[in-house]
C-alpha cells in the first residue's frame, strides 16, 4: 500500500499538514514556556485553582514522565501532567494544564462527546489495531468485502477522531475562561498567548483527522474497484 500511487496522492498532503502541525505545536509550547505568568502558578498549582474554584477538588493531580504527555483519565478522575506541565510556571504550563482541567469539567457535567468519545475507545482500539489485516487480505484475494470490512474497522477510527474535535476545542474554551476568571491570567499579553498555544494543539486533532478522512477516502476506492 506504501507504494501505491492513489494512496500517495491522497495521503502525503495531509502527512504533511501533521508533521507541520506537530512541529508548529513544540515550537509555540517551547516559545511561551519561556514566559512566565504573573501568577507565578506552576502548572499543577493551576489546575488545582480550576478544579478547587469548580468543586473539584477532591480529583487526583499527578506528575507523569513524557514531553507533552498530558491527559484527564476519567476511568481514575486525575489529571496527569508531563514535568514541564506540573513544575512549570509560564504560559505554556498553565495553558495545557488548565486544557486538562477543562476535561475534568467535562466529564462532572456529563458533557455529551467527552462521554461518546469514552465509550468508543474499546471499538477503536481494535479498529486501530486490526483493519490493515482484512485490506491485505482483501488485496490479493481481490475480494471487495474484505476491504470493506477493514473501511468499518477504520472508519470507526474516523468516527472517534470526529467526536474528539469538539471535545478538545471545549476543554480549551472552557480552560480560557477558567483561567481568567481564577485569576492565573491576568493580562492580555498572557491571555493571548494561552490562545496561541491551545489552538496550535487543536491544529494536531484537526490534521490528524484529515488525515484519517485521507486514509478512509483511499479504502473505500479500493473496495468499490474491487466490487467492479
């Protein structure tokens, strides 16, 4: 399939789009981690405001190994935050570690796509892991209802990729406000660069997922070519 010319044509722009997305993501973490806040919060102390200030605070806040490594584990309700996230105290820091804490916010109030988003993860962890079998498969047994089985498979990839989107642009939303309203941000120049740093890790799902939707085209043109 790497070598195939329509999988090429489709796929590498939006491989592209990734690789830039994720460069553009390390390069504005690294730029406003050098600014400080004037809150002088660390990352941790941050998120501990957010969940305190929303009556939260009885959730799990924990260091965990890992450059940008950060996640909300609802199964656990804690917030694991990567070194540079916990102990730092710029911009940067407090932005994703208030991101997290927005996804906390989320599951307390049951919010409809963080919840979807959760029940579909044992579907796409074998989806993720098993639709490039049924494909090959399909291939050289030139049998269309293989490839299309692996289009399930994938497209429920797809489908947990979409549901993702609003719930990390809300998790941000809801961070921004937080953050400004508890008073870690207190200037302008600091909310800024909080936006600029969320919305460069928004712009990674939304590549990510076009690249799925790529991947997907490629397989649905597959199995109706073999079904010809």
């Amino acid at each position: 399939m790497p070598f195939d010319p329509l999988y090429l044509i489709l796929t590498v722009p939006t491989l592209l789009l990734s690789l830039w997305a994720q460069y553009k993501v390390k390069s504005t973490f690294e730029r406003f981690s050098k600014v400080g806040v004037r809150s002088g919060m660390t990352g941790a102390e941050a998120a501990a405001a957010i969940l305190r200030a929303s009556g939260l605070d009885g959730l799990h806040i924990e260091r965990h190994e890992g450059f940008l490594s950060d996640h909300y584990d609802p199964r656990t309700r804690t917030l694991r935050l990567s070194p540079q996230v916990h102990d730092g105290r710029s911009i940067s820091s407090v932005a994703v570690a208030a991101h997290e804490a927005g996804h906390s916010l989320q599951h307390a109030a049951e919010y409809g796509p963080l919840t979807l988003r959760s029940q579909l993860v044992p579907v796409v962890q074998i989806g993720s892991q098993l639709w490039f079998l049924p494909f090959v498969a399909g291939m050289l047994l030139n049998m269309s209802g293989l490839i299309w089985a692996s289009v399930v498979l994938f497209g429920c990839v797809v489908v947990f990729q979409m549901v993702t989107l609003p719930t990390e642009f809300d998790a941000s939303k809801r961070a921004r406000a937080m953050l400004a309203s508890v008073g870690i941000v207190r200037t302008q120049e600091e909310e800024e660069g909080v936006a600029k740093v969320l919305n460069a890790a928004a712009l990674t799902y939304v590549a990510g997922l076009l690249s799925s939707l790529a991947q997907l085209i490629y397989l649905i043109l597959r199995a109706q070519e073999r079904r010809e």
